[in-house]
C-alpha cells in the first residue's frame, strides 16, 4: 500500500472557507477511482496551503491518478503544480475502529476496512 501526501499553495482568493467547500463537494468523486482507498483532504492551519493524505493500493495506481485530468484540474484551480511524495504504508492504528496492525488487517477485497 501506498501513502501519498499531496500540497499545493492556494492562491489568495482561496481562503478555508471556499477551501472547505470545495473539498466536500468533490469527495465523492474519489469513491470510483481504481486504486483508490481513503483519502483525507488537508487545509494547513497556517492557511495558504492545501491538499490530501491518499492510501493507494499501489504506487502504479497513484502515479497513474495523479496525471492527466486531475493535475490538469490543480493548475486550472490553483495556479500551480503539485508537490507529491510517495511513501510505503506499513501499518495502521485507528482509535475510531479500536485495530491497529499491518496495513493489510485492514484491506479487504480491494477496499479499506479502516473506519471513517
């Protein structure tokens, strides 16, 4: 499995408000994407600077997201490109659930099983 954690600066018209907003209303469209598992949409408390915490079920999966129409989208929106950095996900802990282990006690049949 793979974690990617994505950031880009927000231009100055974006503040947390619209940053929110827009977030919620395009969560749902991750829900298709092949290889996709959770993803946690980010806004630095600082402001300014945004993004998300993807777990992929492979890095080829995530590689393949983060091109074409969805980078196409981050500069259309944003004015810049993304800053992407790709890390092996070994093992989860969720209070929420009450599990913690390796990260594959989670996956089931292609989806995460790691409460919400």
């Amino acid at each position: 499995m793979i974690t990617a954690i994505v950031l880009y600066q927000l231009p100055p018209s974006i503040g947390y408000e619209e940053c929110r907003a827009h977030f919620v209303s395009i969560a749902p469209d991750f829900l298709g994407v092949p290889g996709f598992l959770r993803k946690h949409f980010i806004y630095s408390v600082a402001g300014g600077v945004a993004g998300g915490t993807y777990l992929w079920e492979s890095l080829e999966a995530a590689q393949r997201f983060y091109k074409g129409p969805w980078l196409e989208g981050i500069r259309a929106r944003y004015g810049v490109d993304p800053q992407i950095a790709y890390y092996e996900t070994f093992a989860i802990a969720d209070s929420v659930s009450g599990k913690a282990g390796p990260v594959d006690q989670f996956v089931h049949s292609g989806a995460a099983h790691v409460a919400a």
